[in-house]
C-alpha cells in the first residue's frame, strides 16, 4: 500500500498514552533521562536508535515491566503507579510483542492464545478458542493450532506471537524489536502481519530497525540515543532530512549496508 | 569420481538408509564394535555377565529352597547351595504387615489393593473417567488413614502394630504425598519479594538440609516431648511422618528453585504483560515448566526418601529391614542374613525402579518439540 493512504488514516485528537518528564534508573545507572511523548489514538510510532540507548526500557515502562522512578506515565487515562489494579487494567489495554517471541512453549499454539481471554478476560473456553482461530488465520497459519511453539519457524512463533496479543484485543501494541531474531526470509511474512494490523488504525509502538517498515507505516519516527529521545518527525521528514548530527550518524550506518 | 548421476539435479528422492546403518547388524555394528576401545568393552561385559549372572540364578531360583521349617530343611534339600527362601516364606506375613493383628488384615489388603487404584489416574492421563477416579485418588488418604488406623465402627489399631512393607508403603506415600506441595510452597517462598516470606523460606530449608533425617527423627521421637505441653499423646508414627515430610520438602525446594530458575525471564514477561495475576502466572505457565525440568530431581528425592524410611528402625519403628533384622535372632533360622537382605533389597529395587522408569516416561511425555 501506498504512503499516501496510510497517512490518510485517521489519527484522532484523543491521547492514550501521556509519558511526563519520566525518568528511570536501574541502581546508579541513568537509563532513561527525561522522556517526554504523547501517542495519539490510532498513532504508529516507530522507535530506533543505536544498541543501549534505552527503547526497549522504554517501551517495557508503558505496560510496568519495568518500572520508573520519576515522572508520569498515563495510559488510556489510568496511572502506572503501584496500585496493582491500574497494573492490570493497563496491561489489559496494552499487547505486548517480545523480540523473542517468549511463547509458552508447554502449551498449544491454540492454548497460548486462549490462556489471557480465559483466565484475564473470564471469556468461556469455546469462545476464546473461536476468537483464537480467527486470529491465527489473520495471521495465515490456522493449521499449526494443536502444534507446540518448538515445532514451528521462527517466522510463525512471531506470528503466533502477535496473535496471542491481539485475542486479548488490546488498544495499543507494543513491538520490541519484532523482526531481529528471525532469519532473512521470515522477517518479510511477520512485517506483512504488522502492516495489516497498522492499516486497521490500532495505536502501535514498535521498536525496529526496519525502515522500510517505518515509511510505510509510521506516522512517527523518533530517534532515541543514550537514554534520550534526541529526535522525532514524520517518516519522510526524518529520514530525507534528519535534525541532529547523532540521528545523521545513525542513519547512515544503518543505511549503508 | 564418475559424473554419472542417477538422477537429475534437483530431482533426488528421499531413499531408505543403507543397510549396514539400520536393522540388528547394523545397530551391533555401529554400537557395541565401532572402535577397539568399544569392542574390548563389549567383550569384557560378555565376560563379567557371564561370571556372574549364571551363578546368581543359581542361588536365586534353581539351587534355592521354597519349603521347609527350619534352616535344616534348606541345607537337607539343596545341600546350602542355594538361597532359603523358605525362611522369608515363613516369615512374609511379618514382612507385609508387621505386628497388624491377623483378623484384621484384610484391612491392610484392602488398602494394598486400592493404591494402585487411587495411583493410576494421578500417574497416568489416558484413563477412563479420569475425573471421577482423581475424586477418589484424592479420597484415598483418607480412606487407607480410616482402613488402617480404625474408629468410625472399625476395631481401632494402634499405629505401634505397623510394621514391614505397609509401614514403608504409609511412610514412603504420605512423604511424597505431602513433600511436594510443601516443597513447591518453599521454592516459591523462597523466590518471593516479600523478605520476611523469604527469610522464612530460607531459614527452613537451610535448617532442615543441614541437619541429618537420623537426627531429626530422634528429636521426633524424644525431644518433642520437652516441647509439647506435659501429657500430651502425640502418635510417634505421626511425628516421623511429619519429619520425613518436611526433610524431603526441604529437598523439594532446591530441586524445584532450580528449575524456577532456569525458566527464561521472557516467560514472567509475557506472562505479565497479557494480564496475568501473580498465581495465574504460577499456576499456567511458570510451574508447569518449572516442574517439568524439575522431574529428575523430584524423582530423585522421592526415591532417597523411600529408602530413607529403613531409618526408622533406629526409633523402633519396624520396617522390612527391621523385621529381617529381628527375624535374624531366630534360633532355627540363623545365618540366613543374605537371604533377607536381597529379599529386602528386592523389594527396594522393583520400588524405586519403577519410579525411576515412570519419571522418563513423564519426561517423554511432557516433552514438546524441539529445545531452541
Ligand atoms: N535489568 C537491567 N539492569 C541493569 N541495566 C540494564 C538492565 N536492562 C537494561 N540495562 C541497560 O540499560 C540500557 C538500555 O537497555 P535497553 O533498553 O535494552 O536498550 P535497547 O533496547 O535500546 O537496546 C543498556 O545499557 C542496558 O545495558
Ligand atoms: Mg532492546
């Protein structure tokens, strides 16, 4: 599909996630030093930047995996505090998509889908089961339901994977590097799925060094290096016209093979 | 090399393996002869097999007496070649059942022969009504505990009457019935982030692994009377039961925070960020894998503490190892102390073989597809 048309997709006005002067250490070590992004509903967002700089803490911040010291962090209207109760209606909102796949690998294709509705949602067992066949056939690979995680390529864990996120049918995606485990010709089929889902307006956030991905999909790129967002723009201005010296480095090394 | 080929580029069928690779010749050939250092072993085993296991089957079945009152009927009949099976034959009720009352030891029996019943749908999962059969599994305790202990209209027997196989069978049972739980409830106190839990945790499983089982059953047996009020009756079989339990739940611990720990964080994760609660987590994902990678070690344990239940008999308690020893003193019957020893070892070894051979099935079972 075109670019035209992605960004032609609506975006609205209303923000889901609200992150506010937040900061995180882990012990002395400042690993994210004022971090400051609004993501509107129905908002792609791509995130880069070099090994280290601190994206995926990032990310893993908005769902409390990790947890931050200082600063707000707003989703979908409820705090990320330690009240355990905004911890779970958050993470029922927010999908989660793991570099690793992170599968269960004692359960079923058709058992790690259905696990979150059942036991999270209280949906009952047919109806979970419904919904995850659905899914896995959005995702293209209904008949690996009753296989196990360790039978099936990489390319298809990651689409399982995403998958099993979206039976919780979560309003907002989070991608960790979804691509840099899967070897060449797998990354293409799971890229496909992640633009799917972007073309139905789901507020995404996604990790990657895709940038093909990125221009097609993004409505945002934001370049974080040592802790910090150094830059943000829409996909053409980014990459055709890159601000800071550090986002010029990067991309040029990451363009260059 | 010859650039004939049989089949076009691209176009090569699969084909059966060669011969010499498969079928019994082939499986000789590849294991027992491969290389010298292999065929000299081969040869060597050959050799000691043939040392020792015709002799032993001599001693066992064909040099052995069945029948006979005393050691002389033994020696008159096979000339003390054999074993004197008959003495364990005279004395297996003792063996079985210990000092149980006679009249009432269809109760045991009863028992004997609903353990495997309430065992199968716990061990296996392709059973006919498994649902219902578990409800009686669970019930079993309860019902071999009335069986063999009394009251509620049956004769009540005093647990000081236990004694042989049924008091490794009720000691052995309720240990690992009972350890594993507790033992899976440590490993995870132990790894939780309240640190008084933790504390706890630790404090009891460092204290009871470094402490001997002898120990802890004499303190059982003797010191908890300075403990509890004066006066107080506090059945000894129960004392050693409580022991035995908590000394192989310590173990349990270990064993099972070891697999705890080598479950990859990325399963807490996913785990978490679907939603899941904290016991969800547990009870879904994390234990059953955890587990899993644990069964060797659990096995493991369960089968150091059914030997370890022969430790008793240092108590008092009379387990087979205990009545062989007593059965010794038998004037008619002396020097027979091989004979009830293998006899004793016997009926050890087909044990816990057995829940060494069920714990590779599980692992056979459980496992799924490739490891990555
Ligand atoms: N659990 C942790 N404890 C201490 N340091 C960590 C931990 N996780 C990540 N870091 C450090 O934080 C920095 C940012 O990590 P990360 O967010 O994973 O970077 P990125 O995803 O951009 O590669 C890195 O320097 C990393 O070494
Ligand atoms: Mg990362």
């Amino acid at each position: 599909m075109s670019e035209a048309q992605t960004s032609k997709m609506a975006v609205s006005d209303e923000t889901v996630i609200k992150i506010h002067k937040m900061h995180k250490w882990y012990g002395s070590f400042h690993v994210l030093k004022d971090i400051n992004l609004d993501v509107k509903r129905g908002e792609r967002i791509v995130v880069c930047g070099p090994s280290g700089s601190g994206k995926s803490t990032m990310i893993r911040c908005i769902n409390r995996l990790e947890e931050h010291q200082q600063g707000d962090i707003i989703v979908d209207g409820v705090e990320l505090t330690n009240d355990l109760k905004n911890i779970d209606a958050i993470r029922r909102e927010v999908g989660m998509v793991f570099q690793h796949f992170n599968l269960f690998p004692h359960l079923t294709i058709l058992e790690n889908l259905s696990l979150a509705p059942i036991w999270v949602k209280r949906e009952p067992r047919k109806q979970a089961e419904e919904t995850a066949m659905r899914y896995l056939e959005r995702v293209k690979i209904p008949e690996q339901a009753l296989k196990y995680p360790g039978q099936l390529s990489g390319g298809q864990q990651q689409r399982v994977a995403i998958a099993r996120s979206l039976c919780m049918n979560p309003r907002i995606m989070l991608f960790d590097e979804p691509t840099s485990a899967l070897d060449p010709e797998m990354i293409k089929e799971v890229l496909d799925v992640m633009i799917e889902l972007a073309e139905e307006g789901r507020t995404m956030i996604c990790v990657t060094h895709e940038m093909g991905f990125a221009k097609t999909v993004a409505n945002r790129v934001i370049f974080m290096d040592g802790g910090e967002i150094i830059e943000q723009n829409e996909p053409n201005e980014f990459f055709d016209n890159p601000q800071h010296e550090r986002t010029q480095l990067f991309l040029s090394q990451i363009l260059a093979h | 090399m010859s650039d004939s080929r049989e089949y076009a580029v691209g176009t090569h069928p699969d084909l059966p393996p060669p011969l010499s690779t498969s079928g019994a010749i082939g499986w000789i050939r590849g294991n027992l002869l491969s290389s010298p250092t292999n065929i000299i072993l081969t040869v060597l085993s050959i050799y000691f097999l043939y040392k020792v296991v015709p002799p032993s089957l001599n001693w066992l079945f064909f040099d052995a007496t069945f029948n006979g009152d005393s050691r002389q009927d033994c020696r008159e009949a096979s000339n003390g070649a054999g074993a004197c099976w008959a003495f364990v034959k005279h004395r297996f009720h003792l063996f079985v059942y210990g000092f149980y009352p006679v009249e009432q030891r269809w109760r045991v029996d009863i028992s004997f022969i609903l353990l495997p019943l309430a065992l199968w749908p716990v061990l296996f999962d392709k059973v006919p009504y498994r649902k219902h059969l578990l409800k009686f599994s669970i019930a079993f305790p309860f019902i071999a505990g009335w069986l063999l202990i009394g009251g509620f209209g049956l004769t009540p027997v005093s647990t000081d009457y236990f004694g042989g196989f049924m008091l490794t069978l009720v000691i052995g049972v309720t240990g690992i019935v009972f350890s594993l739980p507790i033992g899976v409830a440590l490993a995870l106190g132990r790894q939780s982030n309240m640190p008084v839990l933790r504390v706890i945790c630790v404090t009891f499983i460092e204290f009871i692994r470094g402490v001997p089982l002898i120990t802890l059953l004499f303190v059982a047996s003797t010191m908890l009377n300075y403990f509890l009020p004066p006066g107080t009756q506090f059945n000894l079989l129960l004392r050693v039961l409580i022991m035995v339990t908590l000394f192989s739940a310590a173990y349990i611990a270990e064993v099972v925070r070891g697999g705890l720990q080598a479950i990859p964080k990325g399963q807490y994760e996913a785990a978490d960020s679907m939603g899941l609660k904290y016991w969800q987590s547990m009870q879904k994902i994390i234990l059953p894998q955890a587990l899993k990678i644990s069964i060797p070690g659990i096995v493991n344990t369960f089968i150091g503490l059914y030997k370890d239940t022969t430790l008793v008999i240092i108590i008092g308690l009379l387990d087979p190892l205990g009545i062989g020893r007593a059965s010794l003193a038998d004037t008619k019957w002396t020097g027979l102390t091989t004979e009830i020893y293998v006899f004793v070892a016997i009926f050890f070894f087909l044990s816990c073989f057995s829940m060494a051979r069920y714990s590779l099935y599980l692992e056979n079972k459980l496992h799924t597809g490739h490891k990555r």
